[in-house]
C-alpha cells in the first residue's frame, strides 16, 4: 500500500495514540498532535523504532491559528496532508472529573460558560477547521480520507455529560453533510 500522511489529533494519548502508532507502524508518516506535553515522551519513545514515521506535536486546537499551524507543520514536515483523524476530544471527565466520587451528576445548567466553550471549541470546532484545511487539497489530488471519532448513543445522552454529547452528536451530523458534499471526489469522510 502507498505511504499517505496523516494527522491524527489526540494523538499523543488513548485511542489516538494508538491510531497514530497504528498507522506508523503500517508504514504511514504521522503528525501526533495533543495539547499535553507531558504526553510527548511516550509518543517520542515510540517514534525512535518508527525513524521519520511519527512527529509529535503539542498544540491548543481551540485556537484557529494553532489548527493552521497544524496543517502547515504536517505539510512542511511530510510535504501534504492524506488522512485527517479527528481523535481530539474533551470528555466528561474534563467536564465533570469528580462526577464517579459523589452520588448526583452535574446538571447542563450547572456546567459553566468556559467548560461549554472548550469542550464545543475542541469536540466539534476544530475537527470543522481542521477538515475544512485540508479537504480541497484532497479533492484536487483525488484522495484522502477524513474520519471523525465519535461515541456511542448511550453515551452521547447520558445525563451529566452535557456538553460532550451534543459535541459528538453534532459532528455526526456534520460528517453526514460533508460526506454527501465530496462524493465522488476521491476523498471519503466517515465516523469511528
């Protein structure tokens, strides 16, 4: 199979750390991008049996300047942009992250304005900027894939999760638009 770059964010940790390592490993130059650096050694450790293959990179994917930033390091690195993962995702643990260790949940009206914003700005903005940056590359070029991560419905409507689930539920629905918009183009967007 030819070598595609990819972006994967959230890839400094959990699932996407295991799709970027997954798809290194298969052959593929990845930038990992997460917003912890303290995650950037695992990622480094696996990068020295990976020569050239996988480049973590820390960046706040809230910021439209940072997802620029993004797409321009990947291109600069490995010349383009092939296959977009969107992993990055603030859950209810960053939402509510005492929520297991007391008997109520938090209620969608007890949830603060920052909380609400970020968790929007990371779940679906910047999945929205990132793809929007790199799809007309894609198309011009007749290939690439998008693939959004999502959950699951028991999860997305769970109470006390507010907003994560609206986050995904949206993105479901974006992608459905979007898939529907490149068809036939040569570029795929689909959910995980």
């Amino acid at each position: 199979m030819e070598a595609r770059v990819a972006l994967v964010t959230g890839g400094l940790r959990g699932l996407g750390r295991a799709m970027a390592l997954g798809l290194a490993r298969e052959g593929h130059p990845v930038l990992a991008v997460g917003h912890i650096a303290e995650d950037v050694p695992e990622v480094e450790r696996a990068s020295a049996q990976l020569p050239g293959r996988l480049q973590p990179l820390v960046a706040d994917l809230r910021e439209a300047g940072e997802c620029d930033r993004v797409v321009a390091a990947a291109r600069e690195r490995f010349g383009r942009v092939d296959i977009l993962v969107n992993c990055a995702g603030l859950t209810f643990t960053y939402i509510d992250p005492p929520r297991f260790r007391r008997p109520s949940i938090q209620r969608f009206y007890e949830v603060g304005d920052e909380i609400i914003d970020n968790v929007v700005a990371v779940n679906f903005i910047a999945a929205d900027r990132l793809s929007r940056r790199v799809a007309p590359a894609m198309v011009e070029a007749g290939w690439g894939r998008i693939v959004n991560v999502t959950t699951k419905l028991d999860t997305m409507n769970r109470a006390g999760t507010h907003p994560y689930g609206a986050t995904k539920a949206a993105l479901e629905m974006a992608t459905e638009v979007w898939a529907k918009e490149v068809e036939g183009t040569g570029l795929t967007i689909n959910i995980v």
